[in-house]
C-alpha cells in the first residue's frame, strides 16, 4: 500500500469518526458507544459496531438504520454500512431480547413459569 493510499484511508477513517461524533452525539449522552469494527475503502464498507448501553437498548435498531442511510449519502466514498450492537450471539440469528435483574440465563432451569410470588 502506498502512503498515499494509507493516508486516504487515514482520512476516511477520520471523516466516519467525525460523521458519528457529530451525527449521534445522543449515543454517548445515553452511555453509548460507536467505534470502527472494520473499514474497506476498495470496496466502500465500513462496519461500526454500538456498545455500552446501545447493546440492551430498544431503540438501537433505529439508531443502526440512522446510520446506515445517512452516512452513505454524507460520506460518498462510503458504499455500505454495517452496524450491530453486538447482541447478536456471535453470528447466529438469535435476535435482541431484553434481560431483567434477576433473571437467570443458564440453560439448567428446568421451568419457564416466571419468578415467584412472595405470598
């Protein structure tokens, strides 16, 4: 790679930062977090992946779905957005579902009938 083609991507790199820092300042006001999980200048994809309090939060689809369609039009060499929170279980096609102080998740439980009652 020449070092005019690692200081474009150097740049590009700067300009998504710059594109979430000013876009969605609200991830962060919330606990959020956005960071560059992967970048591709040839092929125009960016993968950002949201933590902190984006991963358990309901809103966070559309938060993904903001990003995905303002950034390609902000940024042109940006072709392809790829966003997650990570709640995905690695890959597989699980779904997002809340969880509950006090909820168990080891598979051990042998009912599914709820907490119990005090009384």
């Amino acid at each position: 790679m020449s070092t005019d083609a690692a200081s474009g991507d150097d740049d590009l790199k700067e300009r998504v930062t710059n594109f979430l820092r000013r876009n969605f300042p609200q991830i962060q006001m919330h606990g959020g977090s956005a960071a560059i999980q992967n970048l591709d200048r040839e092929s125009g994809e960016v993968t950002i992946m949201l933590g902190g309090a984006c991963s358990g939060c309901g809103i966070s689809p559309m938060t993904i779905q903001a990003i995905k369609s303002r950034m390609v039009k902000e940024i042109p060499e940006i072709e392809t957005v790829h966003a997650e929170t990570g709640m995905g279980g690695g890959g597989h096609e699980e779904g997002m579902s809340p969880s509950f102080p006090g909820e168990s998740s080891s598979e051990e439980t042998e009912s599914d009938e709820g907490p119990q009652a005090p009384f």
